[in-house]
C-alpha cells in the first residue's frame, strides 16, 4: 500500500481510504504484547479444548491482535498438514526431502479462504453486521456461506459470473443457504456489482479488499512455519488469482521480520495462469514495481484502460483465478518486493498435470492449486529454484470443488479441456470399460496384478 497518514477505527466499514487505495491493517508493535520466539505458541497444542486454540488461525492471535477474544468468531478453520511429498519433488524436479505441499483444502469449507473469512467474519460482528456479501468465483462464496451458516450470525448475499462458477463449489454456497445472484460476465463484473451495492445499502463486504480478510490468511504461513519446526523455507510458491494470499503472506513475512521472530524472509514465486495473467504482464513485460509504496499508477490504469478496450476477458480452466482484475496488484507488489519474489505463468495443460501429479502422490486438489506445482517446476527448469531448496507450494482447495475437470482431465475428454487451448492429459487415469462378464473382468485384473 502507499504511504498514507490516513486511520480509521476499527468499528469503520470501509475497504478503502479517500485516495481510494485499499485499506491496510496496521499495529503499534511496542504497545502490543507479542511472543519473544514462535516455540511459545506450542503451548496452546495442550489447551485445544480452548475453542481459539483449537483454531489454527486463532491460535497465533498475537500476530493479528484486533479483536477481543469474546467477538472471534471460529468454526475450527485451519486444521490443515505441511506434507514432505518426495513424488511431486521428483515431478519437479526438487531433491527428495526438499518440496512439502501446505493443503488447505482440509478447511471446512474446503479451501483456504476459511482462514481470511473467520477474520472478517469476527469484524462483521464486531460491526454488528446483519447482512454480508461477497462476489466469488465459488471458494469464498462458499467460505463465507458456511460462517453465516454455522453461526447464524448474518445473512449472506453471493455475486456471480454466469456459469463461472465451477458445480462444486456453487453447490455449497446454495447448500448453506446463500442468497445465490449470478449476473451475466465474469469474476470481474461480479466484485464490480457487489462493491456499489455494499457501498449503497451499507452491506458488509467480505471479498479481499477487505483487509481483515487478509490478516486472517497470514496465518498459514505460520503454520507452514510451524510445520518446519519454525525454520524458514527458501521459497513459498502460490497461485496467482485476486493476489490475496500472496499479499497476505509477504505481510506475515514482513511482520515476523519486524518483531525479529524469522531472522530471513522466504523469497515467494506467485504463478498464474496464462489465461489470466495480468500481473505477469505488469510485472514481468511493463516493469511495474512497488518502488517503496509509489508504484506506477498511470503504468496500472493505463493497462486496464488497453484491457477494456479490447474487453479482455479471462479464461482458464483453474477457475479459482480465472480473475483479469486482481484487487490486491498493489499489495501483491509490496510482498514480492518484500520476499524478493518471481512472477510466473503457466497453462492450463501445466496446471492439470501438476493437480493430476499431486493426486497421484497422496492428495487431491482443486485446479488453482496445480499451479503452484506447475509453477515449482517450471522455476526449477529455468534455475531459479534449485534441487536443493526447500519448496513450499500452497494447495488452495479441495478436489471436489470442481470434480467436472477432474473427470475431463483423467477421461480423456480433450474436447471439454480445450476451452481455452489443447491440453493433453499426459497423467490421465481413465476408466476401464469391460463386459458384464466374469472371465473379461478377471483377464483386465491379471493384466494389473502382474499374474
């Protein structure tokens, strides 16, 4: 965020100050008690019969200390595993023992957005807000959904982009009982819609702009860090999309760094999808640049003014950051100057072998999440990373939230995969079809069993 003189108090709903920047959560380190080394929250791993220590976002409350514990609102969000997975480092190309994969599809919504949303959930109620919304691609709308559910808090109203939203994850946004609108556009046209129609009938707004949201989705780095024995890794490696989490992650980075809880800061790789891939272009064609908080914002404006103009669109068939208008460029900028960090695309074709590769070596995952596998090894071939880095790549989502391209992908359905360019299912896993017949199912079976 750029430099501003600007606060608010905590009981404001707002997303943005008056030059329209986004909004930053900010604390007085010398006036807040804070642990002198991160070994001191292993202590809460004997009181998880504390609702707030049983959550793996609540637990680390020290380092978001914005909210009185009595207002937290948790459903047991973050209980979630930094996996070693020596499969998927062969795959990329990393030294066994050298690649873990943080899955945060174990999230009761199935993703990772439950960390940011019981975040901005807690500030709804501290607010006294009766009414929330978002606009979503499906995993947040499903997040917040299940916290309005759950708790019986809120009403929750969900924006859209007609047939933009993969079946899996609609199906939950309508399951938990959201107000479901879904408009003719994007992800783009949707957070457009929802952000007038908060401003005007003063509706609590939960996408990333919110930064509350954000302080919320530090919070798996700490427990990346936690899972390494509190040893920093030498890269964090983590799907593009609206840029929330990487924006929250060089956050964390920076703040740990601050209090001298790290004593170096991971350097962070943000992968998109080619099909989407507007801060790849910024960052990597146009030279954009956090430059100390003033970033180039004519370089910004007139990127989308060329965008509008030739009404560029999205599309891929990671559906999760099929985003053209990533709300949080500017704090995206700060993390990857923060974390010396690296700007990559990959395909949809990457992408899929990367989710089918992680499948294949122990856990499903949703699309998005393949990028960050992708995006490893495509940094590993261009000796960026090298085979003897410790790589943490971020699973975004559950496998179930789009099973449709799953089945595409390991079916061989190579015309319902070529929605945005050829993809060749090199790891597919299809379907044996076999007669109804004894003697043929058991000559398919030898063929396998090796008899």
């Amino acid at each position: 965020m750029p430099e501003n003189t600007e606060t608010y108090s905590l009981s404001e709903v707002r997303t943005n100050g008056t030059n329209g920047d986004l909004l930053d959560i900010r604390y007085d380190w010398d006036k807040i008690p804070v642990p002198s080394s991160l070994k001191e929250f292993e202590t809460r791993w004997s009181t998880r019969n504390n609702p707030l220590d049983y959550s793996g976002v609540w637990r680390f409350r020290e380092l978001f200390p914005f909210a009185p514990e009595n207002q937290i609102v948790t459903i047991g969000e973050g209980q979630t595993v930094l996996q070693q997975n020596d499969g998927v480092a062969k795959y990329a190309g990393i030294n066994p023992g050298g690649l873990y994969l943080q899955y945060e599809g174990m999230n009761p919504s199935g993703s990772f957005k439950d960390n940011g949303m019981t975040a901005a959930s807690t500030h709804a109620r501290m607010v006294g807000a009766k009414f929330t919304a978002c606009a979503s691609t499906g995993n947040t709308s499903a997040s917040l959904a299940i916290y309005g559910g759950i708790t019986g808090l809120f009403q929750v109203l969900v924006f859209g982009g007609s047939g933009k939203i993969a079946y899996g994850k609609l199906s939950q946004a309508l399951d938990y009982g959201a107000v479901t609108l879904q408009i003719e556009g994007d992800f783009d046209d949707a957070l457009k819609q929802v952000r007038r129609v908060c401003d005007q009938a003063g509706i609590y707004l939960c996408n990333s702009v919110n930064p509350f949201r954000l302080e919320g989705q530090k919070s798996i780095m700490y427990r990346v860090l936690e899972g390494l024995g509190w040893e920093v890794p030498d890269w964090i490696v983590v799907p593009g999309g609206n840029l929330g989490n990487s924006s929250a992650f060089g956050k964390a980075f920076m703040e740990l760094k601050e209090l001298g809880l790290i004593d170096r800061i991971p350097r962070l790789a943000v992968i998109n999808a080619a099909g989407a891939s507007t801060l790849t272009r910024m960052y990597n064609d146009e030279g954009l640049r956090w430059n100390d908080g003033k970033p180039d914002q004519n370089l910004i404006a007139e990127y989308f003014r060329r965008m509008d103009e030739q009404d560029g669109r999205a599309g891929t068939l990671a559906s999760a950051i099929e985003i053209n208008r990533p709300v949080n460029l500017t704090k995206c900028l700060r993390a990857l100057s923060v974390c010396d960090g690296v700007v990559r695309d990959v395909s949809d074709e990457e992408i899929l072998d990367g989710k089918a590769q992680v499948g294949r070596h122990g856990f499903g995952c949703e699309p998005a999440s393949g990028a960050s596998v992708a995006g490893a090894k495509l940094l590993r071939e261009q000796g960026i990373i090298a085979p003897s880095d410790r790589v943490v790549c971020i699973l975004t989502g559950h496998q179930l939230k789009d099973p449709t391209a799953t089945v595409a992908y390991h079916s061989g359905d190579r015309e319902a995969l070529a929605k945005f360019g050829p993809v060749e299912p090199h790891f597919g896993n299809a379907p044996i079809r076999v007669d109804n017949d004894f003697d043929k199912i058991m000559k398919v079976i030898e063929q396998y069993s090796g008899e």
